[in-house]
C-alpha cells in the first residue's frame, strides 16, 4: 500500500489550481511498487515497470516495401534503363542464392532484398519485353526498400517505463519477439458512496430516497484509468462506522476514494471520519462544478473526497483523481490536449476558478466546430453529460466570454481514456 505521514498534503492559503493539486499529489504519492510479468494478450492499459530494450532490429532483414523489381542503383543509366529479368523472391524466401549483378530480380512486399539490390522499381513504373524490364529514370538510390534497422535498431529502448501499454505497442512488442511483459501491479481503489438517502439500483426506493449513480460512474472510470476496483457500496452518515470502514480499506487498498459528505454541512461526516481514522486536509480547488473536494491520508494510503453531484463527480474525477491514479500505476501523466472550438454562446464567470460547461460541437458553415451550450447546467443535471459531447474549458482570469470567441474543447473520450 501506498504509506504518506499525515502531514503529507497540508496546504492552507488561497484556491489551488488543477495543476497545483496534482503536482501535490505527484510529489508526495509513490507508485505501487510491485511488479507481475503478464502474456501480451493481457497487456493491453497495463504500466511498463522497466524500459523495453529491443533485442533484435527491426526488421531483421533489408526488404522490400513494394512488389516490384530490385536493382543495384550503381546498373541505372541516366535514361532508361533495361535489365535482364533474372530471379524471383517472394515473402518468406530465402534471397541468399539470388544475386543483383547487372540484371533485374522479381520481389514481393516484405520479400528479403538480393545481395547487391538496393532500390526497388515498383511493378506499376516499369514494363517488360520478354525477359527484359524497362525501368524509368528518376528512381533515388534506396526507393522503396527498408534497410535493417529502420524502424528500431538492435540496443534501443523501444517503449520506456512509465508507459502506459496501447495496441500499437503491443504490435511493437510482438514484432520484437516478446510474449510478454513486465508491468506494475494495478492500483487497488476503493470506492464507496455515503449518504442516507442512497439506494442501490435494482432495489426498492424508499421516500425521500434516490438511487446512488456516483459509484456507477466511478467504477467505470477507475477501470478505464487502468485501476482495480474495490467496492464498498454505500456508507451511512455514521461518523463511527465510517471511519471504522475507512480504516478497513486502507489495510489492503492503494487508493480510497468517496463521493458526498465532504462538505461542512452538519450531515456531511466523511470529513470527520476521515480526520478520526488519519487526517484530512481540504483543497481549496478553483474549479466548478466540482467543490468541495477533499484529500488527505488514511493509515498512511492516500484519500480522495469528491462531491456527491453527479456532474461534479465526473469533472472533478477526470481532473484530480485520473491524475493520482496514473501517479499510482506508474504511469506518466499527459494531460489530455484540448482543440480549439468557437462559441455559439456567451458566458460569465466569476474569476479565479476554471470552469467546464458541457457543450455539443455542431459544424459551422465554414467548417469550424460550434459549441452549444447545454439548456441546463446544474451539477445534479446527468443528463446534461448524456446528451452533450464535452467541455468547453474556461481559464481562471476569464470573466466573461462572448459567443464566436474560440475556446478550448475537451471531448468525453479524451478524459476517460
């Protein structure tokens, strides 16, 4: 587990930015040490524990990338150029008995260039009389083969430690022979919902109650960060039980993270709970939706304290809890990169906090995407998030924005990747 003192996060002074609290979180918060070896099948979103040196190069062999005619480019004349047609290589032969001195050989895509040959005239260039090929002049000494090495070479690191594995990298790694890979153990995250008026989907609903959603969410988005989930259900606002619970996590989890209840209001407990079973420290974020959100540290693991609107859930997760879950996995955290967008509406905001509205992108008529604003913005508005495309990102020092200005734009996908 993941061990912090309790003074670990202390902060007090004005609002923290985004990039202030995860910086925070990143210089304070170890990544999970332990390490597994998993078959490439299963590497897909796991976090490189050690560089991948390439063993071999890639390719092995000097080939050719078209179907077409290899030549020595030192038999080419200024002009036209016939050579005699002698020798075929398709894909998976062996070239060595097949000699390019002065004449034209028959190769395949991914065939294995003939000693000698260098260039390769794609079949589509040139034209045959018998068994003379035709090559036309202006082909550059090289064309359309692949030397050894081209792609990676023997001795370099081709994936670095930290990253987190995609498909095309487990493409890279097969080519390099591997079937599988070092990674880092997956971050166990506890989540859990608190408050009374929480009912489990499926159940009946009681008066005044409402079905808990956050835990939905969250679950979802710990696993597409690459995480393993811990469910601990809903907490009622026992302030005694729950930090009994939250010290219960904190001996087999890496990460405990919560939705409600860290307020100041008098039925808001997590905060109490927290502080009895270790220390709670609030960031002051300037962020909207998302206030409050808590951390602090809970028998030495870190703990996260987000709000209990739905909205708010899923910004602020996006933007502080996916950020402390990659600094768990070990992974290297790239904030996702926002495009540019134009307004088909005007905003006001108060300064010093950044803000998200949900918008949808529709195209202009010369092209550019416009955003439109969502009808309803409250942070317990779901749908508001179903039936809108992402967020228009709007910086701290803004206080009024007006329609046709561009904006910065974050799409669902980029931020639950």
């Amino acid at each position: 587990m993941a061990q912090l003192s309790e003074d670990t996060f202390a902060f007090g002074g004005p609002l923290m930015s985004i990039e202030q609290a995860t910086a925070l979180a990143a210089e304070r918060i170890q990544p999970v040490a332990a390490t597994e070896r998993v078959a490439l099948a299963q590497a897909d979103g796991r976090v490189l524990s050690q560089d991948v040196v390439a063993g071999l190069d890639l390719p092995p062999f000097a080939n050719s990338a078209v179907d077409g005619y290899a030549v020595r480019f030192a038999d080419l004349s200024d002009g036209e150029t016939r050579l005699r047609l002698q020798g075929r290589v398709p894909a998976g032969a062996d070239a060595a008995g097949v000699v390019a001195d002065g004449v034209a050989v028959r190769v395949f895509t991914g065939a294995p260039m003939p000693p000698g040959a260098d260039t390769v005239f794609m079949q589509e260039d040139v034209s045959l009389e018998g068994d003379v090929v035709r090559l036309p002049p202006g082909l550059k000494q090289g064309a359309n083969a692949r030397p050894v090495g081209e792609d990676i070479a023997r001795g370099e690191i081709a994936l670095a430690a930290g990253r987190r594995l995609r498909p095309q990298d487990l493409a890279l790694l097969a080519a390099l022979g591997q079937d599988s890979v070092e990674v880092r153990r997956r971050p166990r995250v506890a989540i859990f919902s608190t408050g009374d008026e929480l009912a489990e989907p499926g159940a009946a609903l009681p008066p005044a109650a409402i079905y808990d959603a956050n835990r939905a969410a969250l679950r979802a988005m710990v696993a597409r960060a690459g995480a393993e989930i811990v469910d601990l259900g809903i907490l009622r606002d026992e302030p005694v039980a729950l930090a009994e619970r939250l010290k219960e996590a904190a001996t087999s989890c890496d990460l405990i993270l919560t939705s409600g209840g860290v307020s100041t209001g008098e039925e808001d407990h997590v905060k109490a709970a927290v502080e009895g079973a270790g220390a709670l420290v609030f960031w002051r974020i300037g962020i909207k939706p998302g206030r409050p959100v808590a951390m602090g540290v809970v028998s030495g693991v870190p703990f996260i304290g987000l709000p209990g609107n739905p909205v708010a859930v899923f910004v602020t997760f996006a933007f502080v809890a996916r950020p402390v879950i990659a600094r768990l996995a070990g992974a290297r955290y790239v904030p996702p990169l926002p495009l540019p967008v134009r307004l088909g509406f005007p905003y006001r905001k108060k300064q010093g906090r950044r803000e998200y509205v949900r918008v949808s992108l529709s195209p202009g008529p010369d092209g550019v995407m416009v955003a439109t604003k969502h009808p309803r913005d409250g942070a317990g508005v779901m749908t508001s998030l179903t039936q809108t495309d992402g967020l228009v990102e709007l910086a701290e020092e803004l206080t009024r924005i007006e329609a046709g200005a561009m904006a910065p734009f974050l799409g669902y996908d980029l931020l639950i990747a």
